[in-house]
C-alpha cells in the first residue's frame, strides 16, 4: 500500500518482481540498476545464498524526485523463486502496490510459470490484494533461447488478456525497462 | 477500486512522534531511534543517523520482524514483540508497537541493554497511544492527486529515457 508521511514529505510505493526460480527478475533489476543515474537509486541490496539464488529479498529504492513538494520513491522488491522459499515470497508481496510476473519463455519451465503464478495470486489473495485494483504486467523472458513457447501459449497459461506483458531478454535490458515504466505508470494511475 | 494510500504521519503528530524518540535516545543513551512501518517505510527517524542507510536499515528490519514472525507462529505463539541483534560494538533494539510498527534503537557496546529495554517498551507504550488516534485527512488538500499524477508519469517517462 502507498504511504504519504506529511511530515516528512514522502510518498513510497512498492513494486514486487514474482516468478519461478531463475526466471530473471533479479536479471532486470540488476539491469535497471545499472541504467539508473546515481541520484535516482538507493543502494542495492541482495540477500542470496552461496549458490547467488535470491534468499530472500533484492531490493533497491528508486528515487523519482520531488513532486508538488514530496519526495517520490518506489520501493523495488524481488522474491526468491526456488519452491522451498515459499514464506519468504509470500512475506515480499505484503504491501505490493504493483507486481510484475517474470516467466520463463522456456518450454521445459512451462509448469513452473503456472504453478508460480498460481502461488502469487493465492499469496496476494491472503493480503486481500486483487489483480485490477493491484496492476500486474508479465514479462516473457528469456526470449533469445531456443526451444521457447510462443507468445499464444505464454498467453493462454498466464490469463494474459487482462494485463500488459512484454517480451524480454533481460540479460541485455531488452523489453526491461518498459516493462518497469509501465507497472510504475499503473500504480500512479491507481493512486487516490 | 485500489485501497487508499495509508498516511503514516500527520504533520501535526512530528513533533509528539519525535518528542517520544527523543526522550527514547536521550534516557538509554541510544544512537538513535527510528520508527517505521511494518511494510519497511520509515515514519521518522531522531538522533545520530549520517552513518546510517536509513531506507535500506527499514527495509532489512521490516523483512526479518516479518520473517520471526513466521518463526513464531511455528511455534505456537502469535509474535515476538521484540528483537535483540548484538554485534560486536554496535546492537539493534526492535520493538513492536501497536501491531503496525517497529521502533529501531541503535546502541553501542558502552550502553546498558536493560536501560535501552526499559525505555523502548516505555517509548512503545507512549507511540502506540500516539498511533491509535483515528487519523483524519486534515492534510489531504495539501497533495492535489490528479497533478500529482501527471508529473510523476512524466518524471518516469524522462527517468528511463535518460
């Protein structure tokens, strides 16, 4: 949920990349880091394990500015992927005010997309947040490997008629940033 | 429709916050106080904080209070109400208030745990009366939403064009 601190003059947001393991959603915040000029980002930090698997959380602010006086943030979140983390995701997307859901364009990972997105929207459900209300945007990663479904079938397995989705290889930033530009311009669009 | 962002502090609760955590540092001989939410913003923040990431400090306290009380509620209990992180010079006092936030107290090695134990839960006690007071919106028309709006859509557009 956004807050707005009148004292201090802020408004934070909160955006969570959900996704099956290695699906690439620290990928892309790695990649947005990079990109982000030094006054627009926080420090980046990532809890993995020996293995570099997300444990927890990585997490960086993204700093919009100062808008009609407050300081705007966005607060960006990732949550570990492999099935055995379970209570950390869920942990994650607690105050989400938007989500993106990376899959994995492979088609021997297809199951683990349905069965991610099955987990997100029962978690989000738990935190009586509702996709519509909650913007969610999908991106189809890893869109440069062989043996990838079509974009119909991502389609068909993800209910992609209701949210944007983007194409990505976000090892090389492809479709990465305009996957982020619009789940921010969703949660604005929602903000009262 | 989406909730309603959450005013986590009214201008005119600064200085009743702050005169709490004030008195929180100035009795135990705390570093510093900092109070955030349960989701990892930080509502204010007093004392000697220049070392500090405060942003990153509210988001790592908020994930591993979250994560003890999972911990808790795997053993039967509904949640730990506090948490004590010792290092070697430095130590982080966290203390849960009202259910909806955390108070931070950081302290070093010369300090008395039991003294910055005592004033934290007194500091709690003090914040969630403060916290409990219905909020009415009296700040509201200070942020025009629609304007607001417009700008930040556009500050994005320029972010990632940059």
């Amino acid at each position: 949920m956004s807050t707005i601190n009148f004292a201090t003059r802020e408004i934070n947001f909160k955006i969570v990349y959900y996704g099956p393991g290695m699906s690439g959603k620290t990928t892309n915040l790695v990649y947005m880091y990079s990109r982000l000029t030094d006054d627009r980002k926080g420090q980046l930090i990532t809890l993995d394990t020996e293995q570099e698997r997300t444990l927890f959380f990585d997490f960086f602010p993204l700093e919009l500015g100062e808008i009609q006086g407050f300081k705007t943030r966005f607060h960006l979140y990732t949550v570990p992927g492999q099935v055995y983390y379970e209570a950390s995701r869920r942990i994650v997307l607690s105050g989400a005010d938007g989500v993106v859901f990376v899959a994995d364009s492979q088609a021997s990972r297809r199951p683990d997309n349905v069965e991610s997105l099955r987990g997100m929207l029962e978690n989000m459900a738990s935190y009586g947040l509702q996709p519509g209300p909650v913007p969610v945007v999908l991106q189809y990663n890893k869109r440069d490997m062989d043996g990838i479904l079509t974009v119909e079938d991502l389609d068909a397995d993800l209910r992609a008629d209701s949210w944007p989705r983007f194409a990505s290889v976000a090892t090389q930033g492809a479709g990465v940033l305009d996957t982020v530009r619009t789940v921010m311009k969703e949660v604005l669009s929602r903000f009262e | 429709m989406s909730p309603l962002s959450k005013v986590i502090m009214l201008s005119d609760e600064r200085e009743r916050i702050e005169d709490v955590l004030d008195t929180l540092i100035e009795k135990s001989g705390s570093l510093c106080a900092i109070l955030i939410t349960k989701d990892g913003h930080t509502i204010s923040a007093r004392g000697t904080t220049s070392f500090l990431n405060i942003t990153a400090l509210a988001t790592l306290v908020a994930g591993s209070f979250a994560a003890t009380r999972q911990v808790a509620a795997l053993i039967g209990e509904k949640e730990f109400s506090i948490l004590f992180q010792q290092g070697a010079s430095r130590h982080v006092h966290i203390s849960l208030v009202a259910g909806t936030a955390m108070l931070i107290a950081v302290f070093e090695d010369s300090q008395r745990i039991g003294l910055v134990r005592l004033h934290a839960k007194r500091a709690a006690d003090g914040l969630a009366a403060l916290m409990s007071v219905s909020r009415e919106r009296t700040d509201r028309e200070e942020l025009i939403v629609a304007q607001f709006k417009e700008f930040a859509s556009s500050l994005i557009d320029r972010i990632f064009s940059e």
